[in-house]
C-alpha cells in the first residue's frame, strides 16, 4: 500500500511539472503583426496626438468595436486573417461622432511558425482609400508592408 502511494503521488507530481510548455503560448511576438496607425495635422504635416479615438473594423461579419483610447499619437489595428484582399477601418473622434471609413487594401503571405503560433500573416503591397472622408481629411501611406509593429503603415491626417 505504501508503494502504491508513492507510485501515484510520483506520477501526480510528474504530470504537475511536464505541464506547460514553450509551444503553449505564442508570446514572443511571432504572430500576426497588427497594422500601425499614426495621425498627422492637415495644415501642419507634423505628427499630432489626439485626445481621443475610437476604432471598428469589419473582419468580414459587420463592424467590431475595437474601443476607444485617450491620448494616443498612434494606434494597432489587427487587419483580417481570412484571404480577403482588403479590410474596412472606421475611425471617430468621439463616441457618437462622425465617421471615416478607410479601406486597406493588401496582398498577404503565410508562413508556419510553430504549433503554438501556427501560421503567421505577412500583409505585403498595402494601399488605402478614404471613403468617407470626415472626421479624417486625407491619407498618407508610410511602410507599405506589415513585418512587425515597429514602423507606422498609415498616416490619418486630422
């Protein structure tokens, strides 16, 4: 009876300690990067932060609420990891302001990087339109590719 108490509390502790693992968790920033977003004065050209901005993107089923934020001079946005060539941004100043829409568009790559990754999303040769044009008054494009989270892809100008 003895052994057989150790045998299962060796066993226990063994499962307790094999738990887990680096393959778990994609936590070193292998994933699908996010687009950069900065914004701009119109009459300036000099970055600007702003006191507020609110964000939705639609992925495909309708529009998600990505929240608000205050005092920001830039924003991430994840873009669509489905094979659409675009994805529509919708930006506001306030929470029931007026809205931009701005279309991204894009041509994406894959690539595998582990199990507990799994594929990663490269958005390469982006362009972008404004649609609706208020409360953002133009666009200008900075790295026209997505590697990392590093350099800003677009420029709002306000």
């Amino acid at each position: 009876m003895k052994y057989f108490k150790f045998l299962i509390l060796t066993c226990l502790l063994g499962m307790l300690f094999s738990c887990g693992g680096d393959d778990d968790i994609c936590e070193s920033g292998e994933g699908t990067p996010r687009m950069k977003v900065a914004f701009k004065s119109l009459e300036s050209g000099k970055e600007q932060t702003l006191d507020s901005l609110y964000v939705a993107v639609d992925y495909g089923s309708g529009k998600v609420q990505l929240g608000g934020l205050g005092k920001l001079d830039s924003r991430l946005i994840p873009l669509r990891v489905d094979d659409s060539p675009y994805t529509d941004v919708y930006f506001r100043l306030t929470n029931k302001g007026a809205e931009a829409k701005v279309r991204v568009k894009y041509t994406t790559k894959s690539t595998y990087v582990s199990p507990g990754c799994g594929i990663k999303k490269s958005y390469e040769n982006l362009t972008s339109e404004l649609i609706t044009p208020t409360p953002v008054k133009n666009l200008e494009v900075g790295l026209n590719q997505i590697e990392n989270e590093d350099k800003t892809n677009l420029f709002l100008l306000f």
